[in-house]
C-alpha cells in the first residue's frame, strides 16, 4: 500500500461558518477519495462478466467513469453494445455477481494507493465522534474488498452502494438513511467526493459536501461547482485547519 506525496500546491476553500469536521456522519466515495487503484482489475471485470453470462462484448471505451456507478456503467457499456434490454434486466444480477467474484478472485494483484491524508482524516473525525460510512459507486462487494486491501476497514461502520442505485443520487440518499439510523434521526450528514457527481448527488439530497481534488478533476473544477469546502487533498485540509495529528 503506497501513498503518494501531497501535491506542491495546495489549496483550501471553506464556506463561512461551516464546520467540516463537525458533522455527526460522513459518507466517503472510494475511487479517487479513499483511494486509487493502479491496476485494471475492477475496469476489465465489466467486460468479462458480461461476456461469460450474455456471450456479448461490450468496452467501456467513450463511458464516463468518473463519478458514475457500476450499475450504470454496466447498463451504459451494454446498451452502446445493443445489448436488447430484456436479455439485460434477466441477467444483471447474473453479471453483478459475476464482476464480485472476479475481483474477489483477484484481489490479491490489486495495486493500490491511498490518497494524501485520508487516514489522518477518518482519525480525526472519529476521535471527534464522528459516525463514518462510504457512499460508492462500487458494487457492495467490491466496494469493501477495496477498502480491505487498503487497510482501511477499520474506520467505517456502514455503506451505500450502487447494487441497485444506478443513480448516485439514489445511492447517496440510501447512505443518509442509513448514517441517521445509526446516529439519530436530527444527525448531520457530510458527502466527502471527488467529481461534480458526488457534488450534484449531495445537493440533491440537502447533504453537505467536501470537494477533494486527489481524483481527475483539478481544484478549479470542482470550485465551480460551489462544494461547502474544496481541498486539493484531505491532507490540505487538515493542515489549513491545524487538524492534522
């Protein structure tokens, strides 16, 4: 498990009078927040899978991965194959489980890197009392043979994932739920991404959200999108706001 040297530049932007790390849940995206991974594995279990239980190719080629879920990928990647949607809604699930046990099968070779901080950051929101969760675009499965291999598991007590929410919004939503079963129904829930959609999903659901620039979209990008706070990494953010332990 690598993690890689906080970038050169860092920047911070915090709405006034917002606490961010004094919210009572925080619900993390994995690819590009937690984490990112170097190898393929994940990405080449679409195709595989499908090809196994349908006898279709499909590529992800011309798909935006970024901030999407696997549901909706899969159903983008299979209707730009022409894929009939009967054939597809009678063996997603089918193919899900598939892309599951390829990744399980293959965890052992996955390469991943933790992004700037991230520990440091579910420390200081725990120490803070802070319930944490994920809010993933993953498959459940996956989502947490990830987390796992990261060596991260031990901060989170629940997740949202996308099993069945194509929609990110869906799954955000679901994830809130379950962040105010645990921790009251009144509990301030916080989305920690890195992409426009984990902004857009956040603001769909009232939820506040922290911008982390550790993924494929720079700091002026998500700026843009006006997140309650905008960081180049969550290390950057500890440090500007002296919480770094």
């Amino acid at each position: 498990m690598q993690t890689p040297p906080p970038t050169s530049e860092a920047h911070v932007q915090i709405e006034p009078g917002f606490a961010w790390d004094g919210q009572d849940a925080y619900l993390f995206d994995i690819d590009g927040t937690i984490l990112r991974s170097r190898d393929r594995i994940h990405v080449e279990s679409f195709a595989s899978s499908v090809q196994r239980v349908t006898g279709f190719e499909v590529t992800l080629a011309g798909i935006v991965l970024q901030g999407s879920t696997d549901t909706g990928i899969l159903r983008e990647a299979c209707h730009q194959a022409g894929i009939p949607a009967e054939i597809l809604e009678s063996q997603l699930d089918a193919i899900l489980e598939a892309m599951c046990h390829t990744v399980a099968a293959r965890r052992s070779e996955m390469e991943l890197i933790r992004m700037p901080g991230i520990e440091e950051a579910l420390r200081h929101l725990a120490s803070r009392g802070a319930l944490l969760g994920v809010a993933t675009g993953n498959l459940e499965m996956i989502g947490w043979i990830k987390i796992e291999e990261a060596g991260l598991r031990e901060w989170f007590r629940f997740g949202g994932f996308s099993d069945r929410f194509p929609i990110r919004a869906e799954l955000i939503g679901q994830a809130a739920r379950k962040a105010r079963d645990l921790a009251g129904e009144g509990a301030r829930v916080c989305v920690v991404g890195d992409t426009p959609r984990d902004i857009e999903a956040a603001r769909a659901n009232s939820l506040p959200v922290i911008a982390v620039a550790t993924g494929s979209y720079s700091f002026d990008v998500l700026l843009e999108q006006k997140p309650d706070v905008c960081a180049t990494s969550l290390a950057a953010l500890l440090a500007f706001t002296g919480a770094a332990q």
